[in-house]
C-alpha cells in the first residue's frame, strides 16, 4: 500500500470514529496498525530522500574533483604548447607534418592593446566631448570598446596609448 493509500486509510478511519461506525475495542488494534504501516512508509521514504541527497552531494563532489582535474589538464597542455611554440621559433621552423600530427606557426587575429588605460580614458571622453562620438567607451563602468577602436585603428588612424598588435600561436591538429 503506498503513504497516499496509507494516509486515505487514516483519514476514512478517523472519519469512521467521528461517526461512531467503528466499536470502541476496535479503534486502538486498527489505529496502531494503520499509523505502524505509516510510520514505517515514511521513515522509509525519509530514508530514500536521505540516500538521494546524499548521492546529489557525492556526485557535486565528483564534479568539482573533475572540473579541478579539466583545469590541470587545460592548463598543462596551455604550457606545454607554449614550450613547443618556443622551441620552434628557437629552431627557426615554421611547420612540421608527421603521420599524426600537423603543426605550425600561425598568425593571430589583431588585437587592441592599451598600454595606459587612465590616459586612454581621458583621451576617449575629451574626443567624445569634441566630436560627440561615444563608440570607443562603454557606460556601464566606463569602458574601453576594443572593437570601435579595432575598426578606428584599422582604417589608418591613430589614438594616443592604443595599437594593433598581431600574434602568434602554435596549432596543432
């Protein structure tokens, strides 16, 4: 019989009682029978609530162990492709092709370094200031918009504390 079953049983016997339908020698037996039945449904469910937490908390466990080890491995491999790219431009080599593994030296995407932010900051809002042109800050913090000042830089203009810098980058497949 399950708790639900259980609990209707209780309810309709209680009811039974109120009513007067069920003899007075009667009502104890039944009751202690009922609410054992109960008793022992719920503790076993606790139980089961009690098992499933505790596999929920083991298997959290388990994902933090594992993310813990996803970090190790990420960043082992992020040293150890740092090494080989610098053994190649140590060797000079470019590109080596073997039966499993092809590996180069290949360009990077530009990318906008600001080598003093504050004077870039200040530059930014007195341009904005002049020109009414807001693209290269964000408002939320004030905030440089690499992208704007990707796009100014590319087209052959200049800001003070701001270039395109091209890199390079080991790729392995």
């Amino acid at each position: 019989m399950s708790l639900y079953e259980i609990s209707t049983t209780y309810k309709d016997l209680l009811e039974a009682i109120e009513s007067g339908e069920i003899p007075e020698e009667a009502i104890a037996d039944t009751l202690a029978g009922i609410d054992g039945e109960f008793t022992d449904k719920a503790d076993n469910i606790a139980s089961f609530i009690k098992s499933l937490l505790a596999d929920a908390q083991g298997i959290g466990e388990e994902m933090d162990s594992l993310a813990e080890r996803k970090k190790a491995k990420i960043n082992k491999a992020e040293r150890l492709t740092d090494y080989l790219y610098q053994q190649f431009k140590l060797t000079g080599k470019q590109k080596i092709e073997t039966s499993r593994n092809v590996m180069s030296i290949r360009k990077t995407p530009q990318k906008v370094v600001i080598d003093d932010e504050f004077e870039f900051l200040a530059w930014a809002q007195e341009f904005e200031e002049k020109t009414g042109d807001d693209r290269f800050l964000n408002y939320k913090d004030p905030s440089i918009n690499k992208t704007a000042v990707k796009e100014f830089l590319k087209a052959n203009n200049t800001i003070p504390h701001a270039k395109l810098v091209s890199g390079e980058k080991l790729a392995i497949k």
